[in-house]
C-alpha cells in the first residue's frame, strides 16, 4: 500500500472514529440534556476523557460538533419541506411545524444546544451549554435568507430583504417555540397555523423569483 492510499485509509479511520464518539456523546446527551459531561460522555464511548479531548480538542469542540451535526440535519429536514410538492402557505406550515417537531423529538438535545444552565457554576465537567445558541441561530437565519433570496422576488434591495426576512422568521420560530415547549399552552397544529398567520401577509402578496424554484 502506498504512502497516499495509507493516508486516506487513516482519515477515513479518524472520521469513522468521530462519528461513533458524536453518536455517544448524543445519546448522553438524550439521557441528560444540559447536564451532560464530558466524563459520561468518554464513558458512553469506552475511552477515558483524554482520548475524548484528543479528537474534539475540548468541550468546546465537541459541543460546536454536536451543535453542527444536529444543524446540518435540521436544516436538511427545513429545506425539504420548503421544497415539498404544495402550495405556499401549506410549505410554510411545514417548514414551522419541521422545526416544532424536532424539538418537541429530542427536547434534551434541544436544552443542550440552547438552554443556559440552570446552575451557572456547574462543575469543570460540565458543559457551557446554550451560551452558543446565537452562532446557531445565525447560521439558521443566513441559510433561510438565502432559501428566500432564491425563490421570492423581493424588489430593490431584495438580498438584505432576505436576510431581514430569514433571521425574523428564525428568531420568531425559535422564541415561540422554547416558549411552547416549556408551557405547552396549546397544541403544536395551533402554534404552527398561528405563527403562519403571523407571516402570512407579505409571503402571500410576494410573487416567486422568475426562474427560481419558487416558494
């Protein structure tokens, strides 16, 4: 075996091996929400903590790795609904209730990612958890900008529209829904079919971008 074939047979290795210690780190994580460790974590996976800090560099890096392996999939889930086979307003309310529905599944992981810890002086093993949440409701914000600039004909300014657009709706569906999942003050179908009345007034008037893929 040659010197470049053994390289990308040990990436491959180290990327496998990643994963699997992602896919323990997110079961601790749905077992414990905020007050997961990075001690149950390297035991979940059957290392001791300094193999742990060895791949992901510190709780830092293994959190922003969780934050953007559940984001990716979020994302991916948000955008098939946008480009499900319907009307507007009912993709609209597949988007909202997509991104309701993957909180309310894993409501631990959710906390996880953006729920300050209660008790701010947890010990050394503990996450800094939630205090990370803005970067990831940026990028949220930015990829759905981009989805709107894609597909709705804004006018003038239309790729600052977007953005406007994008972050609002991402901070409007993140808001509501923290305050739903804590207080379940009505059914998930209600939130989504008010908070898509909410949008619903300028996305119904906006005409589809010519040549985009519509929305």
């Amino acid at each position: 075996m040659d010197i470049a074939h053994r390289a990308t047979d040990q990436q491959t290795a180290a990327e496998q091996r990643r994963r699997e210690l992602l896919e323990a780190a997110d079961r601790v994580v749905l077992r414990d929400g905020p007050k997961a460790s990075m001690n149950a974590i390297a035991a979940e996976a059957g290392i001791t903590k300094p193999i742990l800090y060895r791949h992901f560099g510190d709780k830092g890096g293994l959190y922003r790795a969780l934050a953007t392996r559940h984001t990716d999939a979020l994302l991916a889930s948000l955008r098939a609904s946008l480009d499900a086979p319907a009307d507007r307003r009912r993709r609209v309310e597949a988007t909202l209730d997509t991104y309701l529905a993957s909180i309310e599944a894993m409501p631990q992981v959710y906390r996880f990612l953006m729920h300050p810890a209660e008790e701010p002086h947890q010990t050394e093993q503990g996450f800094d958890v939630g205090r990370h949440s803005a970067p990831l409701l940026r990028r949220m914000g930015e990829e759905l900008g981009q989805v709107i600039a894609e597909r709705v004909d804004l006018g003038p300014a239309a790729e600052a529209q977007a953005r406007i657009w994008g972050h609002g709706i991402v901070g409007m569906m993140h808001a509501a829904g923290d305050w739903w999942l804590g207080e379940r003050p009505c059914s998930r179908a209600d939130l989504v079919k008010s908070l898509a009345d909410l949008l619903w007034g300028r996305l119904a008037a906006a005409d589809d971008l010519p040549g985009g893929p519509g929305f």
